[in-house]
C-alpha cells in the first residue's frame, strides 16, 4: 500500500514538472502570451531567453508593452504583471495603443540601459525594430506629442493691493515607468495659467518626480525640486515665513493616490484608513501628513487646492478648514482618470479650459461664466469641469469650512459661497 502510494506522489510530481515544462517550453520556442494572462514571476524564470508577447504599445513614462490602455489611464500605480518595459528600437511612426507583437529576450537592466528602465525589475530587450509587429492600430487617437497651449487672455485674474500669490503644484510619479505624460502636461498648463494670472514665477514651487524637467516647455525660471516628503516640507515651511494675512495660496496635487495600512489618528469614518499621495519612488505620504504641512500656513486670506489624484476625495475631510477652497476629482474611494486621449487629467482638462476659456490642447473655446460677469470664478471653473468630466469619477467640493464636501453642482449644502466670489 505504501509502495503504492509512493507511485502516485511520483507521477502527480512528475506530471505538475512536466506541465511547467510545456508552459515554460510553450513561452520560450515561440508562443505568444498576452499581457494579464501571464505574471512578472513566470517571465523572471525566463532571464535571458527570448519570448513573445502580446499587448498595446505605450511610451508616455517609459516604452513598454501595456496589457491595456484603461490601465494606463487610471491614477493609481499600474500592476507589475500588467506592463514589461521595452529597451531597443522601435518602428518608425510607432503609434501609443497599437496592439503589438514584440519579440525579445528578458533580462535585468544594465548601468548601460537609459536610467528610466534601472529601477524595474526586469525589461524585454529587442534586437531590431522588425521585432515589433504592429498587429492592429489603436482605435481611437492617442496624442502624446500634445502642446500645452494656454490662452493669453486670462479671464478673471483679480489683483489686490499689498496682496502676494504663492503657489505649489506636486506631481509625485510613483517611479518612472507610472509617471505619465499627462502629469506632466496638467503641471505645465497649470503653472502657465497661474503666470498668466499675475503669480510671479519665484512664488511657484514645482515638486516633481525626480526633480529632472520632461522637456523645455515649462519655464526655466520654475523653481523645481524633487518630489521627496522632505522637499514638500521645506516648501511649505518657507511659505509659512513668507506669507501674510493678505496672501493665497494654491496647491494642486496631481498624479497617483491609494489607500494607505491603516488610520492612526482614527478620523476615516468611511474608509478605515488613510488615503495617500504617491510621491517619487513609491513613497506614500497620507492625507494625515499632507495636513500638517498645509496647517503650517498659519497667516494667510485663503488656500485653494485642487486635487487630481485618486481617492482624492479622502484628502477632503482632513484639509478642511475655514477660508480653504478644496476641489477633489474623484471620492475617498474611486480612482480618477486620464482624458481617453492619455494627454492631460480628465478633470484638469475641462478646468483648464474653463480658467482659460480654451481647451488646453487647442481644439476649441469654452465658456464657463455662468453669471456673465466677465470673469471666471473658482466655483464657475469647478462646475464647468464636473460638467464636462465623462471619467466614471465624481469630483467633490467644500469651501465653507463645515464637512462633509459635496458633489453636484454648486452652490449646495452650503458650499460655493466662498468660490463664488474668489478668482485666481
């Protein structure tokens, strides 16, 4: 009986190694696998040997074969098993969204691959650009040449005597192969537009990503640094010794949220647990933290923050305080998303073009003076983009000082009031 027993533990083992084999033998002699069908595990077992995979190309953070486009668009830090990043030439013209079929060897980065890919654990690389066959064309249009285009005329900039405007725009990346195009196009477009409202350039504090600019488009005077919880904290302890009580100040938080492990000063009624902005190098920092800095500001006429990043609806009930207007684009629990064309925030964009009067990538005008009083307010700009956002997200409001925020148009449940009347 034991014999016998013996017998079939050896052919169970012998059949599960013989079904790792084929699946192994299946990835490495030429069968294609798709991206979500197969794991960052299964392709680690195969350094150094050349496999096939099939999914859509992307290169808005860094080149690499995505399992879809969704994925990319959502602001939260995309799965490992559902990208591998590309190191090698591409074909010409190479559209974002095309469906491909990519022929490689996977291996570890190297010191001599571009700096974007080290800090993955693993890349596909490809010997020649034949190695990419472009199976189908996306079927919608991906833009990542985008220009950020901000109108000249700038309705609704207010200026008050004796007042100064400071501002702090964060884009954290989470690391470089999330730290999308988009981000970076939202930061631009929002830095012009608050130039073009009479924020002097030294009053503007960029914290982005690795602190290294994507290109030449935002202005060289832009004071810019690292998106560290340590460069945020001296940002905001500078502020705090250079503004009065006639100044504003606006922060826009962009890119990556989640949840955080837990709630330790017991204030998340809904969730159960800290919500967070994901800064450089998958650093999390909770809505906690992010509150301390901002209540640093002790003199000041008000804060405006507008926040893009998902379960940002989280950030709401701690940053709440009177002469604050706070804008979310989603709630403490849903995730917020890219414009379908993957070229600036879904919620940003229709902001944008509401503030400006023109959609950021040049397509049109818009007209978000509700009141017709020739200006654009806050509260008309928010209206205008939550209107517009066609994102399954729903942006939240709260400027009264009173929790909870509101969704829907404003003014409601005694929010807007204070929007009404504020204008960058």
């Amino acid at each position: 009986m034991r014999k016998a027993t013996l017998l079939v533990l050896a052919l169970v083992m012998c059949l599960a190694i013989a079904a790792q084999s084929a699946e192994i033998k299946h990835l490495e002699l030429g069968g294609i696998q798709r991206l979500g069908q197969i794991t960052r595990s299964q392709l680690l077992l195969q350094l150094n040997k050349q496999v096939q995979l099939e999914g859509f190309f992307y290169d808005g953070s860094i080149p690499m074969v995505v399992q879809d486009m969704d994925t990319v668009r959502m602001d939260k830090p995309m799965p490992p098993d559902s990208y591998v990043p590309i190191v090698g030439p591409r074909p010409t013209g190479l559209a974002w969204g095309a469906k491909i079929r990519i022929q490689g060897q996977i291996q570890r980065p190297t010191s001599g691959d571009p700096h974007v890919v080290q800090g993955q654990s693993l890349i596909l690389r490809i010997s020649g650009a034949d190695k990419i066959q472009v199976v189908q064309q996306p079927a919608q249009l991906y833009n990542p040449l985008a220009n950020v285009k901000i109108s000249s005329r700038f309705p609704g900039s207010i200026t008050v005597f004796g007042q100064d405007k400071f501002a702090v725009l964060i884009a954290g990346g989470y690391d470089s192969a999330n730290s999308h195009l988009r981000y970076w196009h939202d930061l631009v477009a929002m830095y012009n537009i608050l130039k073009n409202a009479g924020y002097k350039a030294p009053n503007i504090y960029v914290v982005y990503a690795d602190g290294a600019r994507r290109d030449t488009t935002l202005a060289v005077d832009a004071v810019l640094c690292s998106a560290t919880k340590a460069n945020i904290s001296n940002v905001f302890t500078q502020l705090a010794s250079k503004m009065d009580s006639l100044d504003t100040l606006y922060i826009m938080l962009n890119d990556h949220g989640g949840n955080g492990t837990g709630d330790p000063s017991g204030d998340e009624t809904t969730t159960h647990t800290d919500e967070v902005l994901w800064l450089w190098n998958a650093v999390a920092m909770t809505d906690d933290e992010f509150a301390v800095e901002m209540n640093k500001i002790q003199a000041c006429d008000k804060i405006i923050m507008q926040m893009k990043q998902c379960y940002g609806g989280g950030y709401i009930d701690d940053t709440t305080k009177p002469n604050r207007i706070i804008m979310s684009a989603s709630s403490a629990t849903q995730v917020s998303y890219g414009r379908s064309a993957n070229d600036y925030g879904e919620f940003t964009f229709w902001y944008f073009a509401a503030l400006t009067g023109n959609k950021p990538d040049g397509s049109g005008s818009v007209n978000a003076d509700a009141n017709n009083d020739g200006k654009v307010s806050i509260m008309e700009a928010w209206n205008f983009a939550r209107a517009h956002d066609s994102a399954p997200e729903t942006p939240f409001y709260e400027d009264n000082g009173v929790k909870p925020a509101h969704s829907g148009a404003m003014p409601a449940g005694g929010e807007g009031a204070l929007g009404a009347v504020t204008f960058l």
